[in-house]
C-alpha cells in the first residue's frame, strides 16, 4: 500500500527514542508507517534508525516549563557550551540571543535547521569567530518538536554538521486554535516576569487538501538584577571608575614638572607598602572619596580582588544596580504554514516566519555601564603655560614646557598664552589639577543614573515553498521534494561614542559647537630642537612616540593634529572654545563643570553593528525504491543544492571614512609627508567594517539502504560540495547499519566524515576585536633582563585586547565520527522499560582558530634577540616609568652582576632599552603601553589559521519504564551524558595545556573559553511523570557534575588573601528540581473548548549556584542560569 508523503502525517514522537517527557505512542499493528525522519532522505521505520537521533515533542516541551526554544535545548544533556547569560563573557552584540552546542565543538560545528532547511545564521560573530543559528527566534507557539541528530551530519546535510544536526519542525498541519498566556517570576527580583501571550490559529478544508496556520507571539522578559542572584554576597563587587589619574603623565622632577601633591596618594603608597608591594608613585583624584554617587554613598578607591600591594588610585561608584544577570527583551512574531494538494503526485508547501527582538544593554558593555560612556583608550591632555618650573642655567627652560598648551603658538602667527590667558584648564595647579601634560580617559554620564541605555535590535525573516509529490517508477514506489527558501538575519546595535577629533579638541580647550582653534594642525611639534641646537632635549623626544602610539591599525592614542592645534592655538578655553574637565573637580566648581553642550557635542548615538546575513537555497531530492532484498525493498535518494549566502555590514561615519588622512609623519622640512586611516570613533576601530561578501555552494549527493537481510537496515550516504575559490570541494562519506536480533534489541553503528567550511567573516574581514590571556616573555623582567631566554616556557600570563585580519588560505575543519550503542525494549514482566546506550567519538583536525597569541609577538622577540646581547643596550627597569627622576638611565648588564650577583635585583633591575626592539608607530602585530616598566601589552592582531586536532569521546544513556494502574499513567526516565575525554593535540599557543596548567584533556574541566568551553563531564536528567484524567505532574531533577577550574593556579598566584580564600579547586555540582501540575479543564460546550492550566515551579529548592572565584560575579555563567527558584503559571485555551 502506498504511503503518504511527509506532508500528510505527523512524525511519531517514538518511546524507544526515549527523548521526550511525554507518555510514549506506539502503533499497535504490524504495519508501521514509514517516514522520513532528521538523519536520512529515505522513509524508513524511526525505531530501526541505524543514526541516533533524539525528539522532543511538544508534550515535552510544555512539562518542562520552558518559555522560550533555549529553555529546552539547555536541558539537552547532549548540549555543552552554549552561552546565553550575561557574564559568559562573550561580545554584547550577541545578548539576548541562544545557539545549539553539541558536544561543545562549537557552535560552528551543529547545523540547525527549521523544517529541514537552512537558516541564516545570526548576523553577528562570537569571540572565536563561530556563527549561529540564534533559536529565541524561532516562535514556540509554533513548534512542533525538535529532532536532534548527534553522530554528524555532513554526507546528508552539507558543511557545519560536524557534530550533529537540530531541526527544529514547525505545527505546519495545526488545525483549529489555541490562545496561551504564560507568566513566569523570578522570586528574589520580586517584579521580575517573563511574559508570553500568543496564538495559533489552524484551518483545513472538507476534503483535507488545504491546510493554512496563522500563529503569532509576543514575548518580554523584565531584567533581573545581578544583586538578585544567590550566588552574590558580601563578597561580590562591581566597581565602575569616575575618575582616574594616569601614570603616563609627564612627571619626572629632571623635566621640571610640579605636579600637584594633592594627587600623589601617599596614603594608598603607604598601604600598598605595607601590603608587599613595592611604594611606587600612586596618583589619583583627591575628592575621590569626599563625593558621592546618585544614591548619596561614597566614591571609594581600591577594590576586593585588587592584586596585594597593587592598589591603583582610581575612583570607583558602586554599579552593582547596573549589572543583570538577564535583559530587557521584547520580542514579537508570525508565522504562517500553507498547504495545498493537487494530486498524490503534487502537494505545494510553504512556510513563513518573522521576528523582531530588542534588547535593553543597561548595564553591560565598556561604554554603557548604567548609562555612562568612555573612550576605548586615553588621550592627552596639556598643563597649564607656567606648569613646568624652568632651570634658570638653560636661560628658564624646562624639558617639559614645550608640552604646555600653546608653546609654539608663534608657529601659527600667535602669541605664546600664559596661565592668565588660560584660566580655566582643569588641569591646572590653581583650578586644582594635576599641573601636568598627561593622558585622560574621557567620561560621560558620571556619576551614572542608569537612564541611557545602549540595545540590540535584530530582525529574522524565513520564507519556505516547494512542491513535493509521490509517482510510480518500473512498478515501484518513488518520491520527490524541490523546494527554495530564503532568509535573513538583520542585527543592529545602538549605542553611545565619542567622537575622537572633537574629543581631543576638548581635552586641550578647543572643544564645543562654537570653537574654532587659532592654530594649525600640520605643525611638526615633534621635530622641534630644544636650547642650543637640541642639545636640551624636549619631552616631546621621549613622549612624542608614546603619545601618538598606533595601538593597532586605525587606532592611535591621539591624533598629531589636535596636538598641533593644542601646542599652536592661543584661543584654549575663550570665545566658545570649552574643556573637557576629566576630574572630580567637575562636580564642585561651576567653572570646571562639563556643560551639557559640549558633553552631547562630544558624544554621537550610532550603530556599532548594522549586519545582515541572507541565505538562499534550492533543494531537490528523489528517492524510491529499488529492488528487493533479504530484508526488504532497497531504495536510494539523491538530490542537488545550490546556496547562496550574502553577509554585508555597514560602519557609522565614525569608522569608515573616519579620519582618512591622519598625519602619520614629516619630511625634513616639517612638511607632513605621510599619512595613515585612524577611527573617529574613539571607542573601537576594526569592530566594525564595511563589506557586501557573496559565497555560493553547489552540492550533490545520494544515500542507499541496503537491507541485505532480514531485520537489518543500512545507510550508505556521500555527499559533495564545492565551494569555489581557495576553499574549494570536499566530500563527505557516512556508513550507518541496525540489526535487531531480537524484537526487543537492536544494535547499530556509524562512521562518517564531515567538514565545515570556514566563515565568510575570517575569510574576508578576520575575526573582530577580543582578548586572550597568554604567556608573554616580554611581560617577565628576568627575560628582559636577558637572565633567561624569551621562551613561553619563561614567560608570564599577560591579559591582551585582539584584532583579527583577513585569511584567505584557511581551509576546511574535517572530523571522523564514530557511533555505536544499542535499544533494549523488553517485554513480558518488563513490559514498558526501555535502555540505550550510545558511545560516540569524534576525531576533528585543521580546527579553524585564532592564531596564537605567542606567534603574534614573534617579530618582537626575534626583535629583543638581536639586541639582548649587546651590554650597551641597557638601562635600569625604574627609569622607564614618566614619573621617574631621571628617564631612560643607562647600566652595565656585567657590571651589575659582577657586584651584586647575577640574582639581585639590582641585576634584574637593568634590562634591554624596550625603545630597540618594540614598535610604536605600526600597530600590526603587537602593541605595549608606552614607558612601561611591565611591559603591559595592550593589542595583538591575531589572524585565523588551521591547526591542531580535538579527540572527543562518551557515551549517552537513556533509560525508561512507563506503567499503567488504578492511580493512572505513569513515566520514569533518565537521560545521561558522560564525557569520557576532551583532547586537544598540537594546538598552537597550547603547549603548555589550557590555561598552562599541562592539562590537555577539557572533559571535566572550565575549558579556557577560547577553544573549548566550560565542560562538565556527567550532566543529566531525571524525571517522573503522572497523567489521571485531567489531573497530570511532572518532575525533574537535572543534575550537573563538578568539574575543575583551570583558573585556579593562576587566580590564586595573582590574588590577594581574599581571592586566595575563596578560591576553589573545582566548581561543585549542581542539582535542581522542577515541578509542574497541570490541569485540563472542558467547560462542556464546545464553543468554550477545553482549557489546560499549569502550575510550576523552576529550581524548587533554590539550590545555591556552585561557587567560581570569577572577579565580582561568583559563578560560571557559561554553565548555570542564576536566576534561582522560578514561578510559573499558564492557560492553554484550545478549540477544536
């Protein structure tokens, strides 16, 4: 007989499959339809599958309480190292959104579908480059269930099923309809709720050859306070800086500086002092703690996790009150699902969707922490004429005068101003400054309300259609499925910035709508001689580099132009030229304060992501079968696909053009004769570019099952794909077989190949800006001391903020999985239990990753190589720092060993000039700060490369037993994933392990979040479900095993006695409960339909998250939701 084709049935949600809560539906006769289900093209039997492949249905999903998509798939116990909790550290672009990590591979490497089809993925990138399919943008109201294929996918489905395949189906064949409302509150927030109100409507005609549903959902989620988490206590701490002092300042007592005391914080000196440290110059604000914040409490200085001894001086508010543990979202859509049969041999199908999704950033991100903005780095800001005190035996000069503002004024045809022209520089000794030429992070917003908030707002648009039908061919039966789809992913983030050239302007008075500068901006102030032919030097010989540094491309500290315009203008501070005051003094002089014209004249509202991604596909496939077997009928399937992926982004003004022409450099006459793009944004430059990129795939493929003899299936699967280009063709082979011995065991097994093709963004662009945390050997004073040799081995962890670059060689990641387990159903007075065990392993090579931080500084040591040798290349550690007596003093690398040993410190105070071996003026590759005594580094430019290889292997395990009595129906079951190892082999910058522990194997550990996540080896479920009548409950305990924190080592030897009492070897397990009652209620008259309400609670017992020592926010928000015990209530209202 022939059976219907996919459209006409509902796939069955089987109780072998053991993926759901629900009570399980298996046919009662012999003749069971034949469908096609995740994981073949072939209509076969679900429960003799030869792939693993996991459902959950709607059932499921409902008794789990879950609002959105993500409150399912986080219970997977299959799913590890997804990231949707702020915290998790990943870029705020991507908040609010969800993402499928099988295996924790990446969420590169699990192909998500909808309905069968491919998706656009999300239009932003994580850290490591990885894109996503964002699930919160699928309707819930609208799905039907979400099959999960975890032996890989690739020789079925195409590149990025690496580790398996989520296809999440929709209610297309939905008739009558349903109204829900669904309230869920967070119980320590109190006022906290996330709301859902939607509806589903269905409709099909007499005859049953249409079908149209109409569904729609609208979904907000109130903040929840990080103050409203269990795992906060007294010793959580969230510090947000009001004002601090560089240590850049031109300061020495040789240049004639006469800093002002009150900004040398002998206090914090003394402390550090007491503390082990070492007593060195600590400035800060000196109304720091005299202020307060807009809650009346003190500004303060210091914090709780603050290294011993290493007190800095800035001011900080508590902005506890701006950090959430989740946002502000809103989020609407509709759908639509249309059917229509012509014959047997035709059925045309569609599918539409559409999404839009806000979300609130009140507290997170650099330039947004309750409503306050920053610069991304500093910028330099000019004392007073009169600063620096002149040596009267060089006729009244002072090294440091030339950087007082307006000292080459006559360069311009102006006259030299003195402090009396000047009279309101903030940062002058009479105003209460600090008296010298320093460097500033601008603010606004202080001290912070809250009120301005930075949100994401993205859109999501798929449309479905294709016609698919059944015909006869040489007798037999055959089918067939073209379709296209289409769809887009649209991400914009607004936010506020500062705009660079009029930032700089304001920070030497010549700021504000009104101003127009006197001066010039091509002067070559850098090249000037000091007294007697230069003999005398100026700051600027020692300063000069430091203060223009080109961090990275497109990014410098500041401009030459406003420095040129601060040295050559006269006019700072009169006529409507305004400064921008950086200190506390802003608050309580009228004169210094900040007007609110020049802070929204500062200040530009932008998109710092405007990102869309579109997909297009064409799909065919035919199958049939094709003779018979010992076994059965053999069938084949095979088919074409052609993709088309665009991904185009748009960059604010700010960015691109910027500022093209920036002086970069001077000719010998002074003339600018050189010339480089910087940003005008000065928050970010690379974070955002402006690009149209286009990648078309072709792909071919078959699959055959050859039952070659009875109560055997097999699957025989090849796929290939090109992708054109550098990246080429690859083809991907997959070999799965099931044997069922017995009517109550089946055995089966898999091998297959994937791949996944590299993302478009590292191809063309390179991965945005991030961090890593490596051991540098530049950062180790004993290597450039030149006592040890500059190996990682000698080297020290070093935090650092990463660029990427374009990568045009990189190629495919390829991976070999294996799969082998088994399903025991037993009957007799076993009736109704059920055991699975499946053990996989997945070897995967040429893993596409950032280049290692310790490639990126190689230049720079073969640099210090070159020079390390040569004793005259030397000078003492203590003389680099600005605020030294004397800069830049000379030693003798042998002499000083030869009188104090070779392990004094006076031998290791004496190390190579940094000014012979680093590079200020580039910024490609590596970037330190400026006269830095510690060598901090601040950018690398990590492109991506292939390496290395990942060794993963475990098993899962589902167990069940359904039983019936007077009581009514009942379900115990059991869903277990242990992670036997986690391997990462050859992987450039890991050879010291992950984290540099000498630990390779991530199962069980906290990963080090840039290649591999946090990783709990035993994570499970196990629940129990009741049905009587109307009455029905279900509970859940979900379990989460301890795993080791390979941040231990280095937290507890940078930490202070209060981090090292805290700080714990591993992170605890965690087990939660979950109860829900449900009610079913028919009101007798069939226009009311029947109504289902449900009562539940999330977390009952409002288990205490387990601890990680993780700066102020105390757990792991990569792995554990921290909203504790959680509240809900809903209605179903359903009518036939």
């Amino acid at each position: 007989m022939r059976k219907k084709f996919p459209s006409k049935r509902r796939a069955i949600t089987i109780g072998v499959i053991l993926a759901g809560l629900s009570f399980p539906v298996v046919a009662q006769d012999d003749d069971i339809e034949e469908v096609v289900v995740t994981g073949s093209f072939i209509r076969g039997s679900a429960i003799d599958a030869p792939s693993p492949v996991q459902v959950v249905d709607r059932d499921s999903i409902e008794a789990q309480g879950a609002a959105i998509i993500w409150d399912v798939i986080k219970n997977l116990e299959v799913n590890s190292g997804s990231f949707t909790n702020s915290g998790s550290g990943e870029r705020s672009q991507v908040e609010g959104t969800a993402q499928i990590n099988l295996r924790n591979l990446g969420e590169n490497s699990t192909l998500t579908l909808i309905n069968g089809k491919r998706v656009a993925p999300y239009a932003a990138i994580t850290n490591g480059g990885g894109e996503f399919v964002d699930i919160n943008a699928i309707p819930l109201v609208m799905t039907d269930r979400v099959e999960v294929l975890t032996d890989g996918g690739s020789a079925l489905y195409g590149s990025d099923a690496v580790a398996g395949v989520v296809n999440v189906i929709m209610r297309t064949d939905f008739e009558g309809l349903e109204l829900y409302g669904d309230v869920q509150g967070v119980e320590a927030a109190g006022d906290a709720y996330d709301t859902t109100l939607s509806g589903i409507w269905g409709w099909a005609s007499d005859d049953g050859d249409t079908h149209l549903v109409l569904s729609a959902e609208r979904f907000e989620r109130d903040a929840v306070n990080v103050l409203d988490g269990n795992h906060i206590d007294e010793n959580s701490q969230f510090n947000g800086a009001v004002s601090s002092v560089s240590g850049s300042g031109i300061a020495s007592p040789s240049f004639g500086s006469n800093i002002n005391p009150d900004y040398v914080r002998a206090d914090i000196m003394a402390f550090n002092l007491s503390q082990g440290g070492d007593g060195g110059l600590v400035l800060g604000d000196p109304l720091c703690e005299t202020l307060n914040d807009n809650l009346g409490r003190s500004f303060y200085t210091g914090s709780l996790r603050e290294q011993r001894g290493e007190r800095g001086g800035t001011c900080y508010e508590d902005v506890s009150r701006f950090n959430f543990l989740s946002r502000d979202t809103e989020r609407t859509s509709f759908a639509m699902a249309f059917d229509h049969t012509f014959s047997e041999a035709a059925e045309f199908y569609s599918f539409a969707n559409y999404m839009e999704n806000e979300i609130i950033l009140e507290g997170g991100g650099l330039n947004n922490t309750g409503g306050s903005s920053r610069t991304r780095g500093p910028t330099v800001q000019m004392a007073t004429p009169g600063s620096y005190i002149g040596n009267p035996a060089w006729g009244g000069y002072a090294i440091g005068m030339p950087t007082e503002l307006g000292y080459y004024a006559a360069a311009a045809g102006n006259t030299r101003p003195t402090a009396a022209d000047i009279p309101n520089n903030p940062n002058s000794l009479a105003n209460g400054g600090p008296n010298i030429t320093t460097i500033i992070n601008p603010r606004d917003g202080i001290p912070r309300d809250g009120v301005r908030s930075n949100y994401n707002t993205s859109e999501s648009s798929i449309v479905q259609a294709g016609l698919r039908g059944d015909f006869d061919y040489q007798d037999r039966p055959w089918s067939y499925d073209v379709g296209i789809s289409w769809s887009q992913s649209a991400n914009e983030q607004t936010y506020q910035t500062f705009n660079r050239e009029r930032t700089e302007l304001a920070a030497v008075g010549l700021g504000g709508p009104n101003c127009t500068p006197n001066g010039r901006s091509d002067f070559d102030w850098q090249g000037q001689l000091g007294p007697f032919g230069g003999a005398i030097p100026t700051a600027w010989d020692y300063y000069g580099n430091g203060y223009t540094q080109t961090f990275f491309p497109n990014y410098v500290l500041t401009t030459r132009e406003s420095i040129s315009l601060g040295l050559t203008s006269s006019n700072q501070g009169q006529g409507g030229c305004e400064f921008y005051n950086p200190y506390l003094t802003q608050f309580t002089d009228p004169n210094l304060a900040n007007s609110d014209e020049l802070m929204g004249w500062l200040n530009e509202t932008v998109l710092r992501a405007d990102k869309r991604n579109t997909l297009a596909v064409f799909d065919a496939v035919v199958g049939g079968e094709l003779f018979d077997m010992a076994g059965g009928p053999a069938a084949i399937a095979f088919g074409a696909q052609y993709r088309q992926r665009d991904a185009t982004s748009r960059a604010p003004a700010l960015n691109f053009p910027g500022i093209p022409n920036a002086i970069l450099g001077y000719d010998d006459n002074g003339v600018p004769n050189e010339f480089h793009k910087v940003d005008n944004n000065y928050e970010c430059a690379n974070c955002i570019f402006n690009f149209e990129n286009e990648r078309t795939t072709n792909a071919m493929f078959f699959e055959l099952a050859l039952p070659f003899m009875e109560n055997v299936e097999t699957q025989i699967a090849v796929r290939y794909e090109d992708y054109g280009g550098n990246i080429g063709s690859d083809v991907s082979p997959k070999i799965a077989m099931s044997w069922r011995p017995t009517d109550e065991l089946l055995i089966r097994g898999s091998y297959s190949q994937s791949f996944r093709a590299p993302n478009i963004g590292i191809v063309e662009e390179g991965l945005e800006a991030s961090s890593v945390v490596f051991n540098d050997p530049i950062s180790n004073q004993a290597v450039r001391a030149g006592l040890v040799p500059p190996t990682p081995e000698n080297g020290e962890g070093e935090f650092t903020y990463t660029l990427g670059g374009p990568a045009p060689n990189v190629g495919n990641e390829y991976a070999d999985t294996y799969s082998a387990g088994f399903i025991w159903t037993p009957g007799g007075a076993l009736d109704g239990l059920s055991i699975q065990a499946d053990a996989w392993r997945f070897e995967v090579t040429d893993r596409v990753l950032p280049e290692p931080a310790i490639k990126a500084v190689q230049p720079e040591i073969d640099r210090f190589l070159a020079v390390v040798g040569d004793p005259n290349n030397y000078i003492l550690n203590d003389s680099i720092s600005t605020d030294s007596p004397v800069i830049d003093v000379p030693c003798d690398p042998n002499a000083l060993a030869a009188s104090f040993g070779v392990d004094s410190d006076e031998r290791l105070n004496c190390v190579v000039n940094p000014a012979l071996y680093t590079d200020t003026t580039q910024g490609v590759g590596i970037s330190r700060l400026f006269r830095s005594e510690s060598a901090s580094l601040i950018t690398l430019t990590l492109a991506a490369i292939n390496a290395g290889r990942i060794e993963a292997d475990g098993v899962d395990m589902k167990m069940g037993y359904n039983w019936d009595n007077d009581w009514g129906r009942f379900r115990v079951s059991m869903d277990f994933t242990h992670v036997r190892q986690y391997k990462l082999i050859d992987i450039p910058g890991l050879e010291l392990g992950l984290k540099d522990t000498g630990k390779f194997d991530a199962a069980g550990t906290s990963g080090n979040n840039l290649h591999v996540r946090s990783l709990p080896d035993n994570k499970g479920n196990l629940t129990f479900t009741w049905q009587r009548d109307q009455h029905g409950m279900t509970l859940i305990n979900r379990h989460i095993g301890s795993y080791d924190d390979l941040s231990y080592d280095l937290t507890y030897e940078n930490g202070n006695d209060l981090v090292r009492s805290l700080v714990q070897k591993s992170i605890d397990s965690y087990s939660t409960w979950d109860l829900q009652y449900r009610y079913s209620h028919d009101w007798g008259n069939s226009n009311l339909g029947n109504t289902v309400f449900t009562f539940g609670v999330l977390d009952m017992f409002d288990e205490d998250i387990p601890y990680r020592e993780s700066g102020g926010l105390n757990y792991d928000a990569s792995v554990f939701d921290p909203r504790g015990r959680r509240l809900y209530a809903r209605a179903l209202w359903q009518f036939n």
